[in-house]
C-alpha cells in the first residue's frame, strides 16, 4: 500500500463529468504515462524456432535487428512506436549453472545484452517476454523460483520492458503472488522496466479480480485469449472490452491500462475497412499500440494508417482516459473518448457484415456532456479520410456513411 499515491489531477475533472469516476491508482514507477507503443514479435512471427528452413522469420536476433532497423529507417520510430519486444520462444530450454537465464545460443548468439545495446544505440527501447509459472506457454523455463534473479538479469541486459506471461502458473495464490513479486523485484532493480501482466487474463476464471490491485503492480495487463489476425478475433476483443468495460474503464489512466492485445494491421487477415477499425477502436480504448506485424515488407496503405498522427494523438492523449461504448443501435456501435481541453473522440463502427454503407445519424445529444464546446464544436473526421466538417451546432445531426466492418473516427474540439 505504500506504493500507491494518486497519479494525476485528471480526476477532479472527470468526476463531474465522465459516466465512469476514475480510480486511477497506477504503478508507481513513472512509466507509461501514456499507453506504451512499440512492436511485439508473437502473433506474426510466433514460435518458429528453427531456422534453416526460414531463416528470415525465424525468432532470432538478426530478425530483431532488422525490425529495429525499419523502426528507425522507415518512421516509427518517429511516429512513436519505440519500444521494440521479444515475446515467448528467445530463451534457452535451460538456466545456466548459477540458475541465470540465457538466451538461445544459435538463434541469439550475441545474447540478450549485446541485442539491448543495439536497440538503444538506435533511440529505441527493449521488451523482453517471461512467465509467471513453472514454464513459459511455449516450454521454456518460467521465473517461479527466480523472480529476484530473473528481475536483476532483466535489468543487467538493459531490458525495458516486460512481458510476463501466466501460464503453468500453480494455484490462484501462486499466480497472484508472483506477479506482486515481480512487480517488487522490477521495482529493487532500480532500473525503469514497464511491467505487462496478464494476471487478470488468468485469475479471471477462477476469482472476481480486483482492478485496482492489479493496477498497483502492473503499467498494463491483458484481459483476453490472445488476438490473431482475422476480423472475428479483432470483433471478440472489442466486445469482449465492452461487456466489461464498467469494469476496465474506470482502472485506467497514466501508468495502468487495459490491454485489448497487439495490433495486426498490415497483415493477411483484415480487409481494409477492418484494419480502420482496429486502428480507431484501439485508439479509443487508450490501449498499449504494439503492433506485431512485419515492418520489412507492408503496404503504403497499412503503414500510413498505423503512422497517422491525428489518430496515434487520441490514443496518446494525456488524460489517459479510456473510451467506452455509448451506444449499440441498429448494428452501430457509438464510442467516445473524452481528450484534454474537454474535447471528445468520437467513432461510430457498421457491424451489420450486410449490404453496403449506411448512414448512422449523429447528434451532439448522444455524447458527453462534458464537452468544452458546448453548442459549437469543431468537427475533424480523421478515419477512413481526413475531411474537415467545420462547426457541429448541438441541433445539428450529421449523417455518417459507414462501410460494413468499418469505422468513421471523429475529433470534436
Ligand atoms: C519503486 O517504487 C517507488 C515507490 O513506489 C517509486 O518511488 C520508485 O520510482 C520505483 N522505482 C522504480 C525503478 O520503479
Ligand atoms: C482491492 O485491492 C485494493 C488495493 O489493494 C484494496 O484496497 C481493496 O480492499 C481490494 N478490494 C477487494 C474487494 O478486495
């Protein structure tokens, strides 16, 4: 309980007006004040460890210097995606003789340390994956046993971040104490490790999970089965983070966020309207931007949506309040982001997978009252296009053509 101390101002303005009263206890390590972006290797490139027959995707550190490579040469870094993140599958199937974990000696020959020094030689940060348990998900050795030890080598690597994993976790008090002690472990390191759980993804099908607590130890946590890349996982997660979001909602803010899991624009599984719509809705809900994808070879389209300014600014916004749902009418679903200054991100989503286009028909009555400009409002639609709409009176209602799967995203400011 020492640990916590209230982490912003925003509150006393929320309070008065948002639907949800925040409770914004986050871990207190000054990180991830806004959500972390970045790239994260697992749902394109996954476990593929043996390189011979695909030595170009394999999960190796050349495959790491390559997309740390793009993040700089090709703006992403620029754009703010600068945390670069191993997943599941870097390790060595066992500990060295002092118990230390090592990195898989074929496919990472210059080990851990040498690959950090690489990625901070070029402005961006590393994320390194772990489990909670007796075993990663994927076989490899777990930190159970080791959280002090594998917090210090973490830390002694220049590691960044951390994704700590859940799997062959034990018992409920196992996986909730492991993941406390690693969180105090991250914390005795002296060094700044964003720390990523998936605690509640586990604990929730065994107990009622406490939010708040969860926030106190980790910068973001996973609440869902793994994405991957198809319109019916991105659909899940989305309604998944609705259905909760009474819950989720009010524990986010500087420091803690949800995670709704990695974004797979630029991939083979989302039509173009989709792959708007992940961007839109992951932008809304102020969730960590790591996409997992392969930077050495995307479309123009896809990179210039996930490098869109306007649209990464929402997501950034520093009140770090999360976005909801308003409304489900008709098949359209209505979500709104309160942003600094008062003003609102707005997007309106077509899930009738039917047809073509509709008109979805929008008025200021439907949104948050809050808003700072109250009966003229200036409207920017930001997704699929740039268009400016000018002033919105409160009398007005404005017609949206939405494709099937699509989204439009609006700034009202
Ligand atoms: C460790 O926790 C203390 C107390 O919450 C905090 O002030 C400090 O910044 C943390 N240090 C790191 C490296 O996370
Ligand atoms: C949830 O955790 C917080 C912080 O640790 C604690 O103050 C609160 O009592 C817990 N709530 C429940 C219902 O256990």
């Amino acid at each position: 309980m020492d640990r916590v101390v209230l982490k912003s101002i925003w509150p006393v303005i929320i309070l008065v007006a948002a639907p949800w009263p925040s409770e914004v206890l986050g871990l207190n390590n000054g990180l991830a004040l806004t959500p972390p972006m970045g790239w994260l290797h697992w749902e394109r490139f996954m476990c593929q460890t043996d390189c011979k027959p695909n030595p170009v995707n394999c999960v190796s550190e050349q495959l790491f210097m390559q997309m740390a490579d793009m993040m700089v040469s090709n703006g992403w870094l620029k754009a703010g995606y600068k945390y670069l993140c191993i997943d599941d599958c870097w390790m060595s199937i066992h500990r060295d003789e002092n118990n230390k974990l090592q990195a898989d000696s074929i496919r990472f020959p210059g080990g851990i340390k040498k690959l950090a020094d690489y990625v901070h030689a070029r402005g961006l940060l590393l994320g390194i994956y772990q489990d909670v348990g007796k075993q990663t998900c994927a076989g490899y050795p777990g930190s159970q046993g080791f959280y002090e030890l594998d917090a210090q080598t973490f830390a002694d690597w220049g590691v960044d971040l951390l994704k700590f994993d859940g799997c062959n976790y034990g018992t409920l008090d196992q996986l909730e104490d492991g993941y406390r002690r690693m969180s105090l472990a991250l914390n005795r390191t002296g060094r700044n490790i964003v720390y990523s759980c998936e605690w509640p993804f586990y604990a929730r099908h065994l107990t009622k999970v406490n939010y708040s607590e969860v926030a106190q130890y980790c910068n973001l946590w996973r609440n869902f089965d793994d994405i991957e890349d198809s319109w019916t996982s991105v659909k899940y997660v989305i309604d998944f983070t609705s259905a909760l979001q009474d819950e989720l909602v009010p524990v986010a803010g500087p420091g803690a966020w949800n995670d709704p899991d990695m974004l797979v624009i630029g991939n083979f599984g989302l039509s173009w309207d989709q792959q708007i719509t992940q961007m839109a809705l992951w932008s809304i809900m102020a969730a960590p931007l790591l996409m997992s994808n392969d930077l050495r070879d995307i479309s123009p389209e896809s990179k210039a949506l996930l490098q869109n300014q306007e649209v990464i600014a929402i997501n950034q916004d520093s009140l770090g309040v999360q976005g909801y749902r308003v409304l489900k009418v008709d098949s359209f679903e209505l979500w709104e982001k309160p942003l600094s200054g008062r003003s609102l991100a707005v997007s309106v989503t077509n899930r009738k997978e039917i047809g073509g286009a509709r008109f979805f028909q929008l008025s200021q009555s439907l949104l948050w009252k809050g808003l700072a400009c109250k009966n003229k409002c200036y409207l920017t639609q930001l997704l699929p296009t740039r268009y400016e709409y000018g002033y919105f009176n409160a009398t007005c209602s404005l017609p949206l053509l939405v494709n099937p799967s699509g989204t439009v995203l609006l700034k009202l400011e």
